[in-house]
C-alpha cells in the first residue's frame, strides 16, 4: 500500500472536522478550522474528540468559545496529544464536584476490571450488590457524561467499550493520566461480592425449564431463546468470572463465608449454568483455584 502523506491526511482531517461540526450545526470558520487539523497531528481520534468537545453542551458557551477552551493546554503535538485531550474532556466533565470525581472513580474501576465489557443494566445489577449502600448508585450517573469517551452510553443494553483503546491505557497509567489515574483498589472484592450474590439470587435448578433432563443441550432447539431469557448477562459473567475476582483478594472472613455459603447451596446449580452456557470446561480450574484460596486463607 503506498505511503499516505501528511499533507493528504490533514487535508482529509479538515474535511471531517468540518463535516462534523456542521452536522452537529456548530460550523467554525474555515481559519478555526484548519488549525484543528493542524493539532490533530495526523490523529483522526484527537479530531473526533475535538468536534465532540466543541459540540457539547455548555450554558451560555458558543462553539467559538468552546473552540478557544478547547485550545487551553493543547499546544505542541506528539505522543501525548491525545493524552492533552482526554485531560480536558475529562477536567470539563467532572468540574469541580468531589461527589462527581468520586463516582467517575468507582465506575471506571468497575469498567476496567470487569473481565468482560457489560451494558449498563447489567454493570448496575452487579454494582446493586456492591458491600457499600455508598456505591449502589445508577452508572448513567455517570456514563451519560461520557459518549464521547465510550460507546453504550445512550442504550442500557449495549455493552459499555472505549471508544479508542488509548482511553483505558490512559487511565491505567499514572504518569499519562495525573488526577484522573484509576487504580485498582478494592474494586476486585466488591467484584467478587457482587458475582456471588448475583448467583445466590439467580441460579435455581432448571434455569432455562428444559423439558426433559435426557436431552443433550445440542438436541434442545430453543436453547439459545432460552438462554437469553433466563440467564442474563450480569448472571452469565458472575458464574464464569467470579473465581478470578475471589483469587486476586487476600483473606477476608466476610467473602470465605459466602464462598462457603455458594457451596453449599448453588455449587450443582452453578455447573448447570455453565453447561447451557458451553463453557463447563472452566469448572475444574475454577473450583482448583478456589480450593488454592481457602487453603491459603486458612493459614492466615
């Protein structure tokens, strides 16, 4: 493929800003425009977010002035330009609000260490669960802010995934990210809480009401209707992932009494969810891995 040249990818760059900023209704002049260009660095993703930043609503802001707020902090180019950006994204989102920076905190751990991306009914029916009452607060809180950051912001049943992955490397790493850095923290222990009462709540047996037990799951037509109705995805990603929540945790007395708990009342049922699932094959890793943790937690 021949070498694309920077003179065509910022002309190319130009003509997107200015496509979508009109489609927004939030033309600039040509002049405004074209420095856009200029700063993207060839960086189609620092424009998106560009457009998005001046198009988003702020009182009694024009998209001229938006434009002039966006260019605070964004001189030079280079490796950190996106970074720039997703620090002014950000620092406009979450103002000054100690209770907004504490929320974008919280929700970006669960997205970040959430084995798998989840929509926002189901990351809000595993954060219901969460130990703290202070953290079972609606993610849209949140999220709502941030489609300009994430996809599955605006339909609660689409999974939640950045928009670039350079976003959640950002987040990640410190040195990139400053005050908006997101740790890990607890977020494994209410992760691994919230699996086990999600399954304390929704395994029974014969979840998905299979008429006969001497049917193969391949002989059953309607499974997969089945499946989906019976099993929804916070309940799918619990039974599959909760071990690896539980094994990144040191002892707490609290968690080995649930786990033990589980066993004693969900164990064959959880096999059975992972059997419709077709994923039965985890469990022997899983229950190895669980037996490792409670060995080591005896010690202690």
């Amino acid at each position: 493929m021949d070498e694309i040249s920077v003179e065509t990818t910022k002309r190319d760059i130009q003509l997107y800003i200015s496509h979508k900023l009109d489609s927004y209704g939030y033309g600039l002049p040509e002049k405004a425009v074209a420095r856009l260009a200029d700063m993207s660095d060839g960086l189609f993703e620092w424009a998106r977010l560009a457009c998005e930043f001046i198009a988003s609503p702020e009182e009694a802001a024009t998209p001229m002035e938006r434009y002039d707020d966006l260019l605070l902090g964004m001189d030079g180019g280079g490796a950190g330009l996106l970074d720039r950006m997703y620090e002014r994204i950000l620092s406009d989102m979450l103002g000054k609000s100690e209770r907004m920076h504490s929320r974008f905190y919280s929700v970006m751990q669960q997205l970040l260490w959430t084995k798998e991306p989840l929509s926002m009914d189901a990351l809000n029916a595993m954060r219901q669960r969460f130990s703290m009452d202070s953290s079972r607060y609606d993610v849209h809180l949140v999220l709502r802010l941030m489609g300009a950051l994430l996809s599955g912001t605006a339909d609660r049943c689409t999974p939640v995934r950045p928009l670039h992955a350079s976003f959640y490397d950002f987040l990640i790493d410190p040195s990139r990210s400053g005050k908006f850095a997101i740790e890990v923290g607890d977020i494994h222990l209410d992760l691994a809480f919230a699996s086990l009462r999600v399954m304390q709540d929704g395994l029974y047996f014969n979840m998905c009401q299979l008429e006969s037990s001497y049917l193969k799951n391949s002989q059953v037509q309607d499974l997969d209707a089945r499946i989906k109705k019976n099993i929804p995805s916070h309940l799918s990603h619990a039974c599959q992932f909760w071990v690896g929540h539980v094994q990144e945790i040191k002892f707490q007395s609290d968690l080995g009494k649930e786990v033990e708990a589980f066993f004693e009342e969900k164990l064959l049922f959880w096999m059975e969810a992972l059997s419709l699932l077709r994923v039965l094959s985890i469990a022997a890793a899983s229950l190895a891995g669980i037996a490792k943790w409670m060995d080591v937690c005896l010690v202690y």
